[in-house]
C-alpha cells in the first residue's frame, strides 16, 4: 500500500502517525525542508522502531540514514571549471537555504570562492527559489546593480535558464559576456540556446543506495545511521565558453 503523509497539515497525517497505523516496514523520505513544524515531525520518527531513509540529507541535529548528492563535489567542479576559463567575478542564484541541497550549494560556494582566493561579493548573489521566473529576476536584478559577475553559477538548471533569459533581454550574450552553469542536467539543459554547462548527479545510484539501505535494516531489523554522499559529473556545454 502507498500512503501519501502531509505533516504540514496536521498530526493525524504525521509520518510517525502512519507508521504507527498502518502496514509499514520502512520509509523513504525524499528532500525534506528544514523548518520547526517538519523538525518535530521527523523527529517523532526517529524515536520510532521503523528503519528510515532519506534521500538527499537532513538539515536537523539528528543523525540520520541517508543517501544523496554530494554538493560540494558537484559546486567544486563548477568553480574549477570557470576559473579555468579565467572568470574571478562569479556570482551565484541560489535556491532556498531551508532545503539541503540549497544550503549545501551556497556553502559549498563560499568556501570553493575562498580556496581559489576569490572575493565573495553579496552584489552577485541571488536568491531565485529554484524556479525559473526565480532565477530570472534575481539575474536582471543583478545585471541592473554596480558590480557585474563575468561567470553565474545557479543551483539549479530551471534557474540558469531564467538567468539566460534576463542575459538576452539585456542585451548581452552567453557566454561571450556572461558565462551561466547550472546544476541537475535536466533534458531541458542540452537543447536550450546556447546548450547549458551543468552538473549531472547520479540519481538512480542515488535510489539504489536508498533502497538497499532501507531493505538492509528492515531484513536486519534494526536501524542504521550511515550518510553516503556520491559523486557528480560535470556536463561541459557551450554556455560556459569552454
């Protein structure tokens, strides 16, 4: 049986309510936010006899199991890669820093900008909420500001394509002015103009990790803390200029 669980609605549709009324011997939970109402939730599941896994981390205190993307990895490439091509103006859209992947993308930049002795600069930085008219506007916004970024990296592709689009409408070209990188290869990232450079995550190695994780305690009854990261690959198109 599949039960859909809404914890934002209200206890009766907690995960731990589920678990504990129905048929269920293990839960995968897939890109949680990290907010006080879903903290207290996962946490009443945690304390529950039920094996869980998460796919993509959990922001909370708790150690969970879990199994995703390794950010890092993924925004080092990026970073290498366009300081590479020379850039040293890289500015960034961001998605929301209450999900992992957009808290561990931001912090990855930062930190990767300060390995190769470049300048953090809050002008270049945007906030776009991982969607398209997100990535859009922050990018338009930035290009009407003081400081101008020569290289933009968004945390995700439906936002580099909103980024483009602010780029054209400016009058400038990708990547002769600006180069854009985006991350998740979508399908829509090899056929945009011009094709877009982007990190591509292994997601079915992400999957089957979860799932032989969450098999492994239920066959063992018992539950494990292990937090596998796996490795990204760069996607090297014509709108990083390389």
């Amino acid at each position: 049986m599949l039960f859909a669980a809404n914890p934002w609605q209200n206890e009766s549709l907690s995960y731990s309510w589920v678990t504990k009324n129905w048929l269920v011997d293990g839960v995968l939970i897939l890109n949680i936010l990290h907010q006080e109402k879903m903290t207290v939730s996962i946490k009443k599941l945690l304390k529950d006899d039920i094996p869980c896994v998460f796919i993509n981390k959990y922001l909370g205190s708790q150690q969970v199991n879990a199994a995703g993307i390794d950010n890092h990895d993924g925004v080092t490439k990026v970073i290498s890669h366009l300081v590479d091509l020379r850039h040293k103006r890289i500015g960034i859209i961001n998605g929301g820093l209450m999900s992992v992947d957009g808290f561990e993308r931001f912090e990855a930049y930062k930190k990767v900008l300060e390995q190769f002795g470049l300048k953090y600069n809050e002008k270049i930085v945007g906030y776009g909420d991982f969607n398209e008219e997100g990535g859009y506007e922050e990018m338009k916004r930035i290009l009407y500001g003081s400081f101008k970024p020569t290289a933009m990296f968004c945390a995700n592709d439906i936002m580099a394509i909103g980024a483009m689009r602010a780029i054209k409408e400016k009058g400038l070209r990708v990547p002769d002015d600006i180069a854009v990188v985006g991350f998740d290869d979508i399908e829509a990232a090899a056929v945009v103009e011009p094709p877009l450079t982007t990190i591509r995550p292994p997601l079915e190695d992400i999957g089957a990790k979860a799932i032989e994780q969450l098999i492994g305690d239920i066959r063992n009854n018992k539950k494990t803390v292990e937090e596998v990261s796996l490795k990204t690959k760069l996607i090297v198109r014509e709108s990083s200029g390389a």
